[in-house]
C-alpha cells in the first residue's frame, strides 16, 4: 500500500449519519477553541470513533516496513506555521466509509488550523499594532516633552547670553511658568518678587524651622514642595547663596515648571556667584582703603583710590564705629551693615579688626548719613543689644579721619561707660563730657572752648566787644541780671541787650541746664587756658 497516497477525493459511499454527526461535532469544535495544539489533540481523539485508527509515534522506525499494518501520512498545512506530519494507523486498512470520514476529518482539521493561525496571526498584529501605537504616542510625548525643555533651555540661555541679573531672572521664570517667583537671599530676606498676589508681610521660607527645610532641599538635590512654594537653593558648592521659589499656592505647577526651576536657579547660582566675588574683591580693597584713611594717608592718594572703586570721597566725610555687645561677632556687625547699605541705596568703607581696636567696626561714610536710621537697622538685624555706635566728628578732607575716628572711639567709650550705655553718641553732642573723659588733652580741652565760645571769641576780637566776658560774669552770678548788671558797671537794659546778642552769636538756648553748663565750664576753661586773666 502506497503510504503517501491520501485517500481518493470523491466520496462514493455515503457515511451513516451518526459518524458524520460525529465528524462534524468534532470539526465545530475544532474551529471554535482556535488553539493548535487543541485542535490536534481533538483529531487524535477523534480517529477511534471512525475506525481502528490510532496516530504512530514520531519515534516509530522508518523506511520499507514488512508488517502488513496499513499506514497513511497525512501532510497539515496552515500557511504560516511550521506544517505539521502525521502518520495515521490501523491494523487493516480503511473501508470506503472509513475511508471518506477519515478524508472529511482531515480537510476539516487542516482547514480549523489555517483558521486558528489566522485569528493567531490578527490577534498578534493588532496587538503589535497596540503596542506600537502606544510607541509613537509614547515617543510622540517624549518628543513634544523634549520641544518644551529645548524651549526652556533656549529661553535661559539667550537670558545668559544678556548677562542679566537677578529680578531679569525672576520675571523670565514667572513669563515661562505663569507662577509667581520669590528670590531670598541667604539669611531669608525677600531680595527679588515677580508676579502678582505678593503678600503685604513676607514669611521667609520655613519659618522658625527654616534651617531643616533648606537642609532637606540640599539633599533632595532637586525642587522640593514645601506648603504653597517649590523650593530650589542656589548654592554652588558648599556655600548657600540665596532660595529660588516658586508660590503655587494652587499646587498646579508640572513637571517642566520644575525644569524650568533648575534651568534659573543654575542661572541665578552664576550670577549671585559672580556678584558674590566681586563683592569680596570691593569689600577687601575698601578695607584695605578704609584702614589707610583711619591710619593717616595723603588726600591725593586717598581721593585717587577712592575714585576707583567708585567711592565719592569729595564730600564731607565722618568715622562711624559699632560694637554690638561681647557676644556678637563683629563679622556679624559687618554684614548687617551691608545689608542696610544695599537697602537704603548708600554707602561707606567698612573696616574691622582694626590694630586699633579688635571687636569694632569701623565706617567711612558720607557725613549727612543719618545714623539713627542705622542704628535702627543694625537692631532689626542683630536683635535689641547693648549695641553702639560712636560718630566722630565732620572732616572735610581725607587726611582729617584719623581724628575723627579717634574722636569716634572716644565717643562710644563714653556711651559705653554712662548710665545709658546704648544707642548713638556723637562726638560733637558730648560737651562736658569731652573734658571730663580720662583720654582729654590740652587740644581736646581747647576744642572744646572753640565749640561753644568760638563764635563769641570772633565777634570779640573783630567788634573789641566783651561778649565773652559778659556771658562769663552772667553765669558765674547764676543768671542774675541785676547782680551781672552791677558787676560790669552797665545798666541792665545794656545787659539785656548783650544777652540777646549771645544768643544770637551762639545759636544757643540759655534757658537750657545742659547749654548753660557746658558754657559756664567754657568759660572757667577758657580762664584756665589764658592763665586765669579776666576777660
């Protein structure tokens, strides 16, 4: 028996229908569970309800065989799987009804199996049509993602490339975001705002608990919501320069917002860096200025200097000098002085740890400054001390600091030594206390006389008057008028006269305790000096 023959095509006997009810079962189900290996496993199952007809182990020897035993090998192809060879057995070959069932079953099976690879193969391209769907939408937002940042970038960097600063870098980030951005600087004073809804009192970042929270951000490494702002430190190295902020008070920032955060904080961390050394490099030549002028320099020299770094010395000059109690640094002093210099818009040569005195901080400053106004602001910063600052006095050159500084120190002394020891003492507001201090000269002491006589002394000696000597006998007789009167051998209404012109010489007020006194020890020193003639 040929066993590639495959049995006729026609059908010359008609099976009994109960078989080919069977078949059919069989078949239907074959195209409805669509799973190859089920559908093999339902015609094994299948061949003994048709026949003696059992499947021959792949394993079963090949080539001529002897043994009478009927074989037929039945070839599956479903057109795109690898096909599939049976052989079919049986002890006797098939009758024509066998024959024709056996035959419909095959077709069926082959024709269940192409349908199967079809759904298989459906199946996997609309799921590789998913998938890749996905990919494109995936890539797609990766792409649209990587337009955004590029725009980002883009934005930023032709920014860097104007050299702007600090509040361009603020409005920049708050046109890209649409967030309103805050910049504080190290100690948490709000330096830069841009945007709306900026609240009327300022709550720094963390508040009392500021120092964890910006010790978490340096960790995060990245922009770290805390309450309504999404923090970014700009701290190049180990030194914290200032806080980049977004307030988003709505939580409603995305993720480019965030890029868009780092992108200026790297911007905002060159700039405050830049800024930073030119700072220092100011700070270090004003204290090297600032030191020369206390020291004693030629007033070319010192103006040249000054020029360079941008400092007006041309104007009337004064020395300041702040010692904020024992346990504040004077460093702290300094930079609570600069703070206020960048605030009020103004200026001075800072000087400290001088080889004059250790612990103080000395300023060169413009002699208008107010220097209550800057004593109100070392407060806020430095906290309620028993903080002073002493003035010297007015210089109209250069070379003159050096006693005004000198004066300046000796002004806090006092103030630190007296029942109120804090607040501001000027030098030329201390009166008696110039010749009482233990540091006083013959000059201090002559200085003193010119103060508060001088205008007397000039008019005496250009008029040949005895305004001076009035005023002295006035006072030596407790304001009396009728005793001074007769002293001076002139009539009272001469006096009265005289009186009225004191006044107006001196621009002092006789009715004053503190004035009459420091004229009355004018004119006993003025005695003194003059070897105790009478005027």
């Amino acid at each position: 028996m040929d066993l590639e023959a495959a049995p006729g095509p026609r059908v010359d006997y008609t099976p009994r229908a109960t078989n080919l009810s069977a078949v059919l079962a069989v078949t239907a189900h074959m195209h409805d569970c669509g799973n190859r290996d089920e559908i093999l496993a339902l015609l094994v199952e299948a061949l003994p309800e048709l026949g003696p007809f059992t499947v021959e182990p792949v394993s079963a020897p090949t080539g001529e065989r002897h043994d009478n035993v009927w074989r037929h090998r039945v070839l599956l192809d479903d057109s795109w799987s690898r096909p599939v060879s049976l052989t079919l057995r049986a002890d006797d070959p098939p009758t024509p009804v066998q024959a024709t069932l056996l035959e419909l079953l095959i077709q069926h099976t082959g024709s269940a199996l192409r349908a199967a690879s079809l759904r298989s193969r459906a199946a996997t391209q609309e799921r590789q049509l998913r998938e890749a769907a996905h990919e494109i939408t995936a890539l797609g937002a990766r792409v649209a993602r990587l337009e955004e940042e590029a725009k980002i970038q883009n934005t930023f960097g032709r920014l860097a490339a104007t050299g702007a600063d600090e509040t361009a870098i603020a409005e920049t980030l708050h046109h890209v975001t649409g967030l309103a951005v805050g910049i504080e600087d190290a100690f948490g004073n709000l330096r830069v705002w841009a945007g709306p809804d900026k609240a009327p009192r300022y709550r720094k970042i963390g508040g009392g608990n500021r120092v964890d929270v910006l010790r978490r951000a340096a960790m995060e490494g990245r922009p770290l919501r805390h309450d309504n702002r999404i923090v970014q430190i700009v701290r190049p190295g180990q030194t914290l320069l200032g806080v980049l902020y977004l307030s988003d008070p709505e939580h409603r920032a995305t993720d480019l917002d965030t890029v868009a955060l780092e992108y200026a904080a790297t911007m905002l961390a060159v700039d405050m860096s830049h800024r930073r050394s030119l700072a220092e490099t100011e700070a270090r030549l004003s204290r090297d200025l600032g030191a020369d002028l206390l020291g004693g320099t030629d007033d070319d020299s010192a103006y040249s200097r000054a020029d360079a770094l941008g400092y007006d010395l041309h104007t009337p000059q004064r020395v300041l000098v702040v010692h904020w109690g024992p346990d504040t640094p004077v460093e702290s002093v300094a930079e609570a002085f600069r703070r206020h210099l960048a605030s009020s818009d103004s200026s001075a040569l800072l000087v400290h740890n001088t080889e004059h005195r250790t612990g103080v901080l000395a300023a060169v400053m413009d002699a208008k400054a107010d220097v209550n106004i800057i004593f109100t602001a070392l407060e806020k910063s430095l906290g309620p001390a028993v903080g002073v600052i002493g003035v010297g006095s007015e210089c109209v050159s250069p070379s003159r600091l050096p006693d005004s500084y000198t004066h300046a120190i000796r002004a806090l002394e006092i103030r630190k030594q007296s029942l109120s020891p804090r607040g501001v003492a000027l030098f030329d507001e201390l009166g008696v206390y110039r010749i009482l201090d233990s540091h006083s000269s013959t000059g201090d002491v002559e200085a003193f006389v010119q103060e508060w006589l001088g205008p007397l002394l000039d008019y005496d000696r250009e008029h040949r008057s005895t305004m001076t000597a009035t005023l002295a006998q006035y006072l030596e007789r407790g304001g009396k008028y009728d005793e001074t009167a007769q002293a001076l051998r002139i009539h009272r209404s001469t006096l009265r006269y005289r009186m009225s012109r004191i006044h107006e010489l001196t621009g002092r007020d006789l009715r004053s305790v503190d004035t009459r006194l420091n004229l009355h020890l004018a004119s006993r020193a003025l005695q003194v000096l003059a070897g105790g003639a009478s005027g």
